[in-house]
C-alpha cells in the first residue's frame, strides 16, 4: 500500500503541520469525489480498500471473526472508489455510531466498522443514510503503511489525526437534536450553543466547526482565549454570541468591553463570576465609557456533578455565586437600572463530563427554580440560562464508570428542555433561550494519536525485551542439572503435564526461581546459571500464558514512542480511559494482552485501564489489558516489522 493515493493526498494536504515531537494534520471532507489542492493543483483521492469478513474457531470453540483486507481493485467493476475512514475496535464500540453519517454526508461511500476484530457492518439504525454496502473500507491500514514514506518529508511518529468530517457532522447534529427535543415539548424559546475556547486551542479545529454552523457561538474564560477568538472571527461574517466567564481582572473585561463593540459578536455577554467582578466592571466602565451588550451570573448550586469532577462542584465549587451572593449583586445593580436590565442570562456548571443524567437533571431543576426566583427579585431581562458543559461521551464503552455516560445527547437536550418547560410554566414564567457549552462532546471524537510500539517486554520481574530474548532448548537445560530440572519442566512441558490450578502452578514457578536466587546469594550457583533460571522462569510462564483462560497477570508491556504528558494529558492527569486500538494484523487473533508505557522516564507514564471488551457492554468494566500482537520479524531484514496503536477520542483538552 505505500505509495498510494492517500499518501499523495495528505502529503498535498494544505492543512499540514508540525506540532511539538510528532506530526498533526486534519483530513477534512469534499463533496465531491476528486478535487484539486488550489496550492499544488494536484488532484486529491483517496483509495478503498476491500475488507472480507470471515470467521475462525478457536480450540476452545470460541468463534473469532476477523477481517482480511485487499488492495481496492479487488473492488466490483465501476463501484466508487474514493473514501475515508474506519475504526477497528477491539469489542463493540457504540460510542462511534453517530458519527457514521458524518462521512456520508461528504464521500460518495462510507463503511463503518462495528466492531473491529469483530464483524464489520454499519449500524441497523443508520440503514435511512445512502452509505454503500459495495466496499469495505479500512483506509487506516493504507495511512500507517505509508509513514515511512511520509518520513522522507520530515513526518514522524506521533502523530495526531483530525478528522473535520465528525466536526462539521456534529456542529450540526447538535442544532438539530436541541430543535427537535424543543419541538418535542413545544418549547417556546431558543436553543443557542457556544464553543469554549479552551477545549482546542489549534488552528484549523474551532474555524471548521465555526464555518460549518452559523448558529454556534464561543466562550472564552481567559483574557488569552478572548484574544484568541477575536482574531479567529473575520470582519463580515455572521455576529456570533459570545460568553465570558471565568475570573476577571481590569485588563479582561476591558478587552471584553472592547470585543463587544465588534461586529463579529453580537451579543457579547459578560458574565459575572465574584461579586468582586461587578466592582471591577463599575471601574473599567466609568475610566472607559464602554458598555457591554449585555450582563450575566454565574450561580454556585448546590447539586453536585457526577464523575471525575464532581468533587470540585457543588456548595464548594470553585466559580460562581452563592444564593446570597446574587442577591448582592441584584441590590447593587439595582443602584443602575439599565445595568439591572442588561442581565440576561444565568449561568452555572457542575463539571466537565458528567456521566449521569440524574446529577444533570438536578442542577436543571435548582438552575430553573433560580431563574424563576431572580426574575421575581425584579432581574426581569432574564431571559436565558446557560447551563455550562458536561455533555459526556462515551469514552470506555461501559455506559457506567466515570469515563462514560448513562446517557446520550438526545436525552440529555429532553431534559433539560422538559425540566426547564416545567419549572418555568408552574411559576409562571417565560421559558428560558438554552445555551450549552459542550465543546468536549463536539470536539473529542474528531482526533486520533497514532505511535509505534517500540518493544514488548513481560511483565514478569526482571524480563529482557522480546526482540532481544533467546528461548532456551532442553539441550541448553541438560548441563545445569539438577539445579534447574524441575524448572525446566514447567518451561517445555504442556500444562496438562502439571498438577493443580494455573495460580498453584505460578506459584511453584515462582518458588524454584526463589530458590535459585537464594542460592547464588549463598554463593552455590554460578551467576551464569542464575541467568538461565531468570530465562527459565519467563519461558515457563508464557507456556503457562499460552494455555490460561485467565492471564491478565501475565500480561506484557508495551514500550510505545510517544509521550502521555503531551499528546494525552488528560489520561495521566484524570486517568481518563481513551478507546485504543492497534492498527495492524487485523486478519490475527491478538495472542497477547498488554498494558503501553511511554518513553518519559517518569512511571506515570503508563496506560493500564483501557475501553471493555466485547458486545455486553453496559454494566462492565473496563479491561486491565488491551488485546495485541506478538512483535514480528521482517523475513528479509530480520528487523522487527513495524506494529502501530492509536488512541482515539483525544480531540478535547489534549492539544498540547
């Protein structure tokens, strides 16, 4: 495959660039099948390639299904061949199925892999979208192959992928789920959605998204996202909301006051975080004579999020304003009857990825009932309540731990459009316009970070790397007993041939290896003997892998070439679990189960949880190991063959 077309394609790329020790580049969409590169004027394309989808019974009778996958020509005479994208997961994964139709929508064919080793199919709900079923595409495959060859150009490992497809695709889905919930509960006011800046911050993410939905906004929580943003917006296109939040100095709302008299947003809303920030914003105003268009706060509830970030919500959270609080501000802004009337809009937030619908259906309620009571107090240019972020995907495919959701955006829009009809109509007012800030639920699907597994090592103390290990023979044994006899049995006999359970069995291992420790400590074995023992040991244990229904303690470790501080700083920080998936040997049964370690010398620098295995998902946990391949020698080089990973879902907050 190196040498295809798909290399041509990004290496003409005009969104190509270089980002800190690896590479980053966006493969975007084009509604047509070919086009040409304005900057090169060479004609971009894509090749297909043929996925077959077969089975395999394994000793045990578990039937493996599995993909073999073909050049493109193999192909049925005059069936399209430019296409893009699919996703080999190890287990079902259905976090992705709503993002099938996006490539739809801009390639003439689509196939969407269900489940990875596994069988290939795109979703039954999905069959009303013109996908075609002719060809099986992995494009995947073609894109690793072709690294070398990118290499010559300066491109190198790792990489991270963006694919603008998902974002265009959910820049509008999100619009339309809002209108049709709204729809749904005949609500009568609007939904408007803004992007945080902070969630991506690389050039070429938040255009995409901002281009493709005229209705989406942006908020910013820092004087340099504000910045940010300003510059992104060019003068002449559509006003867009903005929404300042965070904490704020004289130098923040100054600028904000001035990006309010920009055409580009409209309105600009300056939130109110501190009763300090009123008194700051009194000052600014006066020294600069700029007003903003309009004014918000921001309440601290007492409903508590769910998940990772729930401890830093609630009556301790870290932004916004007590009921009290409010009630100041109200009094103070009372003082000044237009600035009283130039609130409009009422913000809160209990954390980021929220994974249960119920703590988001509280703070809905306390938010509405909020509202309902400011506009009481006389805050009657109240007309909208943003209810920050939170919107979760599904990052482990359990639908039940913290890094996943119990809920998708369909309900969660019903929910909030239910809650907030009922509180408002019960007390008698006006429904509120909804703004959401879900920039992780827009953005994190769209990226990828794509390595190469270095080399595998056993898990087992004192392990040598795989590419570096000599199997003992029996005739390498003979001369060393009887001191490592019993041990040698375990190494080259079959577990049948050994008494007790697989634990009993490891245990015994382990014990002549102690044993053979303690004696060169006493000085009786040769250190060369030791040597052999220390080989012994391993050999014996992964006989003992190779026939074990329960090996995850004899897993191995993957010394991959990247860096989880840069490229997925949320995985150590939060240990966020990313859907990982190895690239290569799609047509093998994975023969070992590894954790990945990175090459910073640092042992945070490790993944050991990854995305549950198989079609049960919900109510499982996730795995301890991710299913891999052994490493492979090249028959003519007698170099090892390249075996490459990726993590996905790694969009939001993981730019560094």
């Amino acid at each position: 495959m190196t040498g295809c077309s798909i290399c041509k394609t990004l290496r003409a790329h005009p969104h190509l660039w270089r980002r800190g020790k690896g590479t980053s580049f966006l493969l975007g969409g084009s509604r047509s099948r070919r086009r040409r590169d304005p900057s090169t004027n060479l004609l971009l394309d894509i090749a297909a390639t043929v996925v077959v989808n077969g089975k395999h019974s394994t000793a045990d009778g578990a039937q493996i299904a599995y993909e073999l996958h073909g050049e493109h020509h193999l192909a049925k005479p005059n069936c399209p061949t430019p296409l893009i994208l699919i996703m080999g997961l190890s287990g079902d994964m259905p976090m992705w199925h709503p993002f099938a139709p996006a490539f739809g929508q801009t390639r003439p064919t689509v196939i969407f892999d269900h489940r990875g080793i596994g069988l290939s199919k795109i979703p039954q709900e999905y069959d009303n979208f013109e996908l075609s079923y002719d060809i099986m595409v992995d494009d995947m495959l073609s894109l690793v192959s072709s690294f070398e060859w990118w290499s010559k150009d300066g491109l190198q490992l790792p990489l991270s992928i963006h694919w603008t497809d998902i974002l265009e695709y959910n820049a509008v889905r999100l619009f339309n789920i809002w209108d049709q919930a709204r729809g749904e509960h005949s609500y009568r006011s609007k939904f408007r959605g803004v992007l945080p800046m902070k969630v991506n911050c690389l050039n070429g993410i938040t255009p995409v998204l901002l281009a493709k939905q005229p209705r989406l906004g942006v908020e910013c929580g820092t004087l340099a996202e504000l910045l940010l943003a300003v510059g992104l917006l060019k003068a002449g296109s559509e006003p867009r909301m903005l929404v300042v939040n965070g904490f704020k100095s004289e130098k923040f709302i100054e600028a904000t006051l001035r990006a309010a008299q920009l055409p580009v947003f409209n309105p600009t809303i300056l939130v109110f975080d501190r009763v300090a920030d009123v008194v700051i914003f009194s000052k600014v105003s006066r020294q600069t004579g700029l007003r903003a268009h309009k004014l918000g706060l921001r309440a601290r509830l007492a409903a508590k999020g769910a998940g990772k970030h729930a401890s830093s919500t609630g009556a301790g959270s870290k932004f916004g304003m007590s009921a009290d609080e409010l009630i100041h501000v109200l009094d103070t802004l009372r003082k000044a009857p237009a600035l009283l009337e130039s609130v409009c809009l009422l913000h809160f937030h209990i954390g980021s990825q929220v994974s249960s619908i119920s703590a988001l259906e509280n703070a809905f309620r306390e938010g509405a009932q909020l509202y309902c009571r400011l506009r009481e107090l006389g805050a009657m240019g109240l007309d909208t309540i943003d209810v920050g972020g939170g919107l979760a995907i599904k990052y482990d495919n359990t639908d039940t731990t913290d890094c996943s959701a119990d809920y998708d955006w369909i309900l969660y829009a019903k929910t909030a459009v239910r809650v907030f009809a009922e509180v408002t109509d019960r007390n008698g007012q006006p429904h509120p316009d909804i703004v959401t800030e879900s920039g992780r639920a827009l953005i994190a699907q769209h990226a990828m970070v794509v390595f190469d597994v270095e080399d595998t090592v056993s898990m087992q103390h004192g392990a040598v790397p795989e590419k570096q290990r000599k199997l003992l023979s029996r005739e390498d044994v003979e001369v060393f007993a009887p001191e490592v006899e019993e041990l040698g049995a375990f190494a080259f006999s079959r577990d049948s041939d050994h008494d007790g359970t697989d634990a009993d069995r490891e245990t015994r291992i382990n014990e002549l290896h102690t044993q053979i420790q303690h004696r060169f400590t006493s000085g009786e074995v040769s250190l060369a003997k030791r040597g052999i023992a220390d080989r012994l040991r391993l050999q014996a244990l992964d006989q003992l892998r190779s026939s074990s229904s329960k090996a995850s303690r004899l897993s191995h470790q993957a010394i991959v070439t990247m860096s989880l501080f840069q490229s997925l700083c949320d995985l150590w920080a939060l240990h966020c679990i990313f859907p990982t998936i190895p690239l290569q040997w799609m047509d093998e049964q994975p023969d070992i189960r590894g954790i990945l370690t990175d090459l910073t010398c640092d042992s945070l620098g490790a993944v050991t949880k990854f995305q549950a295995l198989g079609m049960k998902h919900r109510g499982s946990e996730p795995s301890d190991f991710l299913p891999m391949h052994r490493l492979k020698q090249d028959p003519q080089t007698q170099k090892a063959q390249p075996y490459r990973i990726a993590m996905c879902f790694s969009g939001a907050y993981n730019a560094l």
